[in-house]
C-alpha cells in the first residue's frame, strides 16, 4: 500500500498497474483451478491400475 500511496502522489496514473494487477492475480487463480480439476480425474485414473510414473494408455 505504501508503494500505491507514492505512485498517487507522485501523480503517475495508478489505473493501468491496478488493472494489470488485477489480471495477472484472477488469471494466475483460475490457472491453478483448472490444473487442479484437470489433475484429480487422471489421478483416479493413476490409483485404478497403472504403475505411479508410467503414463496412462489414453495420453498418447
């Protein structure tokens, strides 16, 4: 916050950081949503048969 605070007064428009900010945060959250929904069926898929470090027959 102090950093913010030094930006508005040095009068550096703080609009452009906060919205980059604000994608890189959403889009790095939804990245590890999708990696974790996308890890837990190939996983059950690892605890039904196939040795751990072998790949599964369906990734090709």
């Amino acid at each position: 916050m102090f950093a913010v605070n030094l930006l508005a007064t040095t009068g550096v428009d703080t609009s452009g950081y906060f919205i980059t900010a604000g994608v890189l945060v959403v889009g790095g959250i939804v990245l590890v949503l999708i990696r974790r929904l996308t890890a837990r069926p190939q996983r059950k898929i690892d605890n039904g048969g196939t040795p751990q470090g072998q790949t599964p027959s369906n990734e090709s």
